[in-house]
C-alpha cells in the first residue's frame, strides 16, 4: 500500500531555513497534486503549498515568498525548503499525495521555530 515518509523537521530560530521531504512508495498510482500541510496546536490543518503533476505551485499567503515547494517526479519526492523562518511557522508539517481518487497523508514531522 501508499507509505508517505515526511520528514526533516526540527528547532530552529527565527530566520532561520529548514529542508523538509517526503518520499512516497507503495501501489503506483498517478499523482496529481503533491504539497505540504501544517497545524499548529489548536488551529486547523492548513494548506501550505502544493504543486500539481504540470509544475503548478500554490502557496498560502503567509509563506509565499520565503518557502519553496519542489519535487523530483522520477522518485516521487516533494521537498518543502523553508526559508526566513519566523515563530508563527511552529507547527506539525504533514507530507500530502492526491491522485485521481485517493489521498495519502504522511506521519508529520514537527516544525519549531524559537530562539
């Protein structure tokens, strides 16, 4: 079956830059849409950036500009590269794989953001 495997979280300070990725194996499958997620704690999960099959990007606005969302189609990798982190970034990062039908979540890797 999908595994999704996100990881290179950490602490970090403000200003700082992280590299997050996500592998994804298993059934093969088109993907349509890979991107990041995030929830900070008690707030609801968030789109942070995606990036379609075709090299479509979408960015929420609180990151546009400082994250860069990339992938490598050939391995069925996303990579989320953060830069100019600030404290409001603090969250749970969560890989995401859509295809036609299915959706497929990685286990979240933690992203914190302090001095």
């Amino acid at each position: 079956q999908v595994q999704l495997v996100d990881s290179g979280g950490g602490l970090v300070q403000p200003g700082g830059s992280l590299r997050l990725s996500c592998a994804v194996s298993g059934s093969r499958f088109r993907i349509n849409t890979m991107g990041w997620y995030r929830q900070a704690p008690g707030k609801q999960r968030e789109l942070v950036a995606a990036i379609t099959s075709g090299g479509t990007t979408n960015y929420a606005d609180s990151v546009k500009g400082r994250f860069t969302i990339s992938g490598d189609n050939a391995k069925n990798t996303v990579f989320l590269q953060m830069n100019r982190l600030k404290p409001e970034d603090t969250a749970v990062y969560y890989c995401n794989v859509r295809g036609l039908i299915s959706d497929y979540w990685g286990q979240g890797t933690q992203v914190t953001v302090s001095s």
